[in-house]
C-alpha cells in the first residue's frame, strides 16, 4: 500500500477505469452511464476504507469518506430495484455508528 493517500487513491482509479473500458470494450456487458459511478467509486471507497484502517493519521475522516464513496457506488448499481433513499439512509446510519464509536472511545 503506497505510503501517502493520493498515490494510491490515483492507481485505484486508473485501474478501475482500465477494467471497465476492457470490459465494456469487449462487450461482455452493456453500458450504462450510471454504472461508470459505482466504476469510479467503489474500489476508491474501498480503497479509502482500507487506507484508514491501517496507515491513516485521520482513520475518522478517511473512513467516513470511503463509506460515502461505497454508498455512491450501491446507489449508482442498484438504482433500478433499491431506492436511492434507503441508501442515504443507511449512510447516514453507518456515519452516526461511525461518530460515536469514535466519540466513545476518545472519551474514555
């Protein structure tokens, strides 16, 4: 895992978009404009939610923002059968969960 954010949040996205224009290239899926969300901000979410568990100096503030991305990427896929709604929902669910586990722990 590169040692700084951007390097490797920089490779995340050029390899995601790689895989995409081959598969999307090859035909092996049709294109849907809203699937290129979830391309772009699923492996950056996820890559931002490993990066804050185990080299960020902010794991809150980088944690957050991948669960924001990965729920940007379930809502841009699931559009069609999940209301985006629930999806916002549960965000701010897990970013309140999130908050006061944080809280918590820095109080004690």
């Amino acid at each position: 895992m590169p040692r700084n954010y951007g390097g490797g949040a920089l490779a995340c996205i050029a390899a995601s978009i790689a895989i995409a224009s081959i598969i999307y290239g090859l035909g092996l899926i049709p294109l849907n404009l809203w699937h290129i969300l979830a391309w772009l901000f699923g492996p950056l979410g996820a890559y931002t939610i490993v990066y804050a568990l185990v080299r960020s100096r902010e794991p809150l503030y980088h944690l957050i923002w991948g669960v924001i991305a990965l729920s940007i990427a379930v809502a841009s896929t699931t559009y069609n059968v999940l209301n985006p709604l629930v999806v916002l929902g549960s965000l701010i669910l897990v970013v309140v969960v999130i908050s006061l586990i944080r809280y918590w722990r820095e109080r004690s």
